[in-house]
C-alpha cells in the first residue's frame, strides 16, 4: 500500500470503531495483517483515531455510553487480532496511570472507558477496579512506577473518600499526580481536596494527563 | 419553634398545583439523616462513629428516631422512608454494606438480558417480627409503619411520609450490569424492554405496599437514565415508558401528589419528555439551569432542585450556602411550582451548620408574587 492507501485504511478503521461496527473491525484488522501493515500503526492511527472521535462526540453529547461502549467492543475485536503482531519495539508507553473506583461506589463505566482511552493514548494503565480503599492505591504506587493515580466516584455519598486517598498519597508520595472525575466531582471540589487535576469527562481525561505528565 | 402558616401537606400541594405557598417547601436531607441517628451529631467529619450506616437502616427504632428528630429540628416538608435501593437486593444482586455509606451491588443475579425470567418476584410479605427480620422489604415497611404512627400518635402537622422505589432502568441495571444493560439496549433492544418493564412491574407492587404501611409519597431517582449516559432518543424508547407506566401507577393508587421523580445529569434535550411523565414534581441535577428549566417546563410542572451537593454544602461557609440557595431560591420560586432540594443525594459528612442554613434558607427567603423579594421572618429552629 502507498501512502494514500494507507491513511485511507486508518480512516477506514477509524471509522468502524465510530460505527461500532464490530465485524468491519476484525475484517480490517486480517486485511491489515495480510497487507503487512504494521499492527501497532492500525492500532494507533486506526482504532485509537477511532476512539478519540467517539469521546470528542460524547463531549458534543452526539454520542452516548451505550454507542461509546459499541465502539469500544468493536475497538477490542479488531485490538485482539493485531496484539500478536505488535512489535515489542514499537511500544512506546508514555507515562503510567494507576486508575480506579473509590472505596464505598461500585460505579465503574466511567472509569473503564477513561481507562480505555488511556490505553489506546499508549499510555500503560493498572485499573484497581472499583470498591477501592485507599491502602491498595498507596500499595500499588509503592510497587509500580505510577507517574498518575486516577480516582473515579459516582455518587456524592462515596466521593469524599477521594479527600483521603488524595491526603495520603500527597503526604507520602508528592511527586505522584492525583486526578479526580465523576458526576459529582468538580474543579472546585479537586482543589478543596488538594488533587492536581480534575477532568469533567473521558476525552478531556486523556487531556489533563497529557498535561500532568508534560 | 415558631408555627408556621399552613401545614406541610398543604404547601406541597400548593407546590404542585403550580401555586405559591406560605414558603418555599422543602425536602429531606437523602442519606445525611444518618447524622441524626444515636449521637452521630457529634461525630460529623470523623471516621468513628455512633452509629454506623449497616445499624441506621437494619433497626427500625434507631432509624424511626433519627428521622423524627431531623424533622423536629429543621421542620422540613418531607420524611425519609429509608432512602437507598431495597429492591436489588431482594431480587438476588449480591450487596456490600459498608460501616460508613450507602450499600452497593457488588454482583448481579443475571448474566444475559432474558435471565430475568428466572427471577422470582420478591417476597412482599409485611411481617416485620423485632428482632427476628432480615429482610429489606419488611424492614422498611416497618419503618414507614413507625413513622406514620408517630406523626399520628402526635396529631400534630405531618410532613410528607416518603418511600423509595428506583426508576425501572436503574433497576434493570442493577440486575443486568449497567455496562451490559447499555449495550444491551442496542444488541437486544425488545428483550431489554422486556427485563425494564419486569422491574416496572416488580416497583409498582412494592409501590403500593409502601403506600399500605404509610407512606404518602414516592422518591424515584433514576440516576441510569441519565443525560449523561443515554441520548435523548433512547431515554424516550427505553426509560420514559416505564417511568411513565411507574409514575401512572402511583398516581392512581394514592394520588396526583404522590410522586417525585429526580433524574441525573444534563437533560436539558429532554425536559418535554419529562414533563409528561405524569409525575408530581421533578428533581433536577445541579448541571441544570433551573430556571431554563421552568422557563421550559414550569407552566404544567413543578420542579425542585438543585443546590450543588458537592459545592457550598460540602466546603463551603454559612454565607456561601446562603449565597448558592438564594440565587436558586430566586431565580425559580416567583409564581410557585417550587420545592428546594440538593441536585442528588447528600454527602455523609455536610459540616451540621451548613446544613442548618440550608433548612433556614425556605424560612428566610421568600418571593411574593410582584416578583420583589423581602427578608421573611426567620423561624427559629
């Protein structure tokens, strides 16, 4: 494939992802492995450009969850096909995020498809999943290299816990962004609990890490 | 504490015909009760407490009396009933009860959509035995058994006695999985209505039971129907037919002022949807404008909302909660159709002052009908 050939492949990918259409996606993605394309490009330029459009239609409320899920399913299908054929050099992670649902809310939707946009941003993602305490995050930027810890709360009765988690990973790991979101959540409420960062949904989330991780 | 002009059942329904009443009528404060339970006053803002969430809703005495004492100190409109999500327990989700926050489903009873069939319809029986009874349903039967006694024993001014029933999406997602439950509506979308009009059915039974043992109002929050998870066109094909049908069924079996229904997230696309649901007034989020919103909706429906439940409240002074509550207070009050709420439930751990000014606020601003505004006098509480 020329040059033209190929952008018009991602393109093609791209669009499947935003259609959700799950049997496109596998189908592009054997095409892509045939043609020798490189997987890990199909991925980014293809499926990852896909899932930036969904989110950008999601903050324009053009899309909703059950069609950003769609998409992200669709993504998966056609993600599972070329993971195999990902050169080990070709991954370049730009930073880690340490993602998860407070203690007390087991409310994860948002917090998976953050988690999923960071992932196709090539960013490497530990997801602690939901119903969280604060000792397994402090746990896991003990062992890993966390650059960002990610808190997610759906309900207002469930996100104070977010101040305690904030508290102590500013006390004992300062060099440790902290980012919050949810529905409750806002800027002025990370600011009161002492979070670098707040984002108000999933795209503008992989905005502000780009942001924290410079 | 100073009288006021007329009852708490008359200014709701003052409310609710679209009139203006003595005052602003104004609601519960959700989960925050529990702070009135045992000592618990005492103890806002720390991790211990006197009473833990797990013994506030599973002891009908000790959460009887917390209710009863918020009402005596705030005089609010309304009673809480018990105000978390019964149901899904008693239709198999497996749930965690925390020591400090509302109990959460950890594990659904269905994996695919048309497993609901294998469902059993809960067990409604009311036959709560002291000391004895486990179950849910029976508990807070009791408890709005209880309260209705108490206010009757007292032959005093009643405030609205309110139970709880989720919206039947937010239960279908209870069951299913919300993640499965939004796809599902795509990839399955007549068996999906199928599982939402089961839960329908299964919340208009525990409806009526909860109309049985006292209460006179509903609270239905469907927080999975909302702006921000479903469009517009899916909130109409997939939530609103059976909201409605819930909503129908309130209304006939008690009465046109029996239900409130609240919704999440930005619905603004939506609010024609909302107003002919046939609910007695609808709680709005904190993202709304309320007064777009009555500006829209307000000619045939009353609304209550929407102070931020994660701003002045939570951080904020007296001053700001004054500041946040009088601007909504008037911007939406003048010509009535009117309740003050939060725009969702309350925090756990609102420091008791700001709470105090948020109950002070109906009682010290009021809006006549020239649209001038005056400084009411304020009750003591």
């Amino acid at each position: 494939m020329d040059n033209e050939e190929l952008n018009e492949f991602y393109e093609k990918m791209a669009q499947a992802v935003v259609d959700g259409n799950e049997d496109e996606c596998i189908r592009l993605a054997n095409l892509g492995i045939e043609e020798q394309i490189d997987a890990y490009d199909i991925i980014i330029k293809g499926c990852a450009h896909g899932m930036t459009i969904v989110s950008d239609l999601y903050e324009k409320r053009e899309m909703f969850v059950p069609e950003i899920l769609l998409s992200a399913r669709a993504m998966s299908g056609a993600v599972d096909i070329l993971k195999p054929y990902i050169k080990t050099d070709d991954i370049k992670e730009t930073g880690c995020v340490c993602i998860g649902v407070v203690l007390g809310d087991i409310h994860d939707i948002g917090k998976n498809l953050v988690k999923l946009l960071l992932e196709t941003a090539g960013l490497r993602v530990i997801d602690l999943g939901r119903d969280v305490p604060t000792e397994d995050f402090i746990e896991t930027v003990e062992k890993e290299k966390v650059d960002i810890v990610a808190l997610s709360a759906l309900m207002t009765t469930s996100m104070m816990e977010m101040k305690e988690t904030v508290k102590e990973l500013n006390e004992k790991y300062p060099n440790v962004k902290t980012m919050v979101g949810g529905a409750p959540v806002s800027k002025e409420f990370a600011d009161k609990i002492g979070a670098d960062s707040y984002a108000d949904n999933a795209s503008e989330a992989i905005r502000v890490v780009q942001g924290l991780l410079g | 504490m100073a009288k006021d002009e007329i009852s708490h059942a008359e200014r709701i329904k003052a409310a609710i015909d679209l009139k203006e009443p003595d005052r602003v009528p104004v609601l519960y404060p959700g989960s925050w009760a529990i702070n009135f339970a045992g000592n618990n006053l005492n103890f806002i803002g720390k991790k211990e407490k006197d009473v833990s969430f797990s013994e506030w809703i599973n002891n009908p005495d000790i959460f009887v009396k917390s209710q009863v004492k918020g009402c005596d100190r705030f005089n609010y409109d309304f009673v809480m009933g018990l105000g978390y999500s019964i149901l899904p327990g008693a239709l198999g989700c497996a749930e965690n009860e925390p020591y400090w926050g509302i109990p959460s489903a950890v594990k659904t009873p269905i994996i695919k959509v048309d497993d609901w069939k294998k469902i059993d319809f809960p067990d409604m029986k009311d036959d709560f035995v002291k000391g004895k009874t486990t179950g849910k349903i029976q508990i807070q039967l009791e408890i709005l058994r209880n309260i209705s006694n108490v206010f009757e024993k007292r032959g005093s001014d009643a405030p609205f006695i309110t139970g709880f029933i989720t919206g039947p999406l937010t239960l279908a997602g209870f069951l299913l999985g919300v993640d499965k439950l939004m796809l599902s509506m795509i990839d399955s979308p007549d068996e999906t209505k199928e599982l939402i009009n089961f839960c329908t059915d299964v919340t208009i039974e525990y409806m009526k039971k909860q109309f049985d043992a006292g209460a006179d109002h509903i609270f239905t929050p469907d927080p999975t129907a909302s702006g921000d998870l479903i469009s517009a066109k899916f909130y109409k094909e997939f939530a609103y037919p059976a909201a409605q049908k819930q909503s129908r069924a309130v209304s006939n079996y008690k009465d046109k002022y029996a239900h409130h229904y609240h919704i999440c997230g930005n619905t603004s696309d939506r609010w024609d949807l909302l107003e002919s649901i046939g609910s007695s007034f609808i709680s709005l989020d904190s993202v709304i404008d309320l007064k777009k919103a009555k500006d829209k909706i307000g000619k045939t429906k009353a609304i209550a909302g929407n102070l931020n439940p994660s701003g002045a409240l939570l951080f904020g002074t007296e001053t700001e909660v004054e500041k946040e509550g009088k601007e909504i207070i008037e911007n939406v009050a003048p010509n009535g159709g009117y309740l003050l709420w939060t725009g969702c439930d309350w925090a756990l751990d609102y420091p008791l002052k700001n709470v105090e000014m948020f109950y002070t606020l109906p009682k010290k601003i009021w809006s006549i009908s020239n649209l001038k505004y005056i400084r009411f006098k304020v009750h003591s509480i």
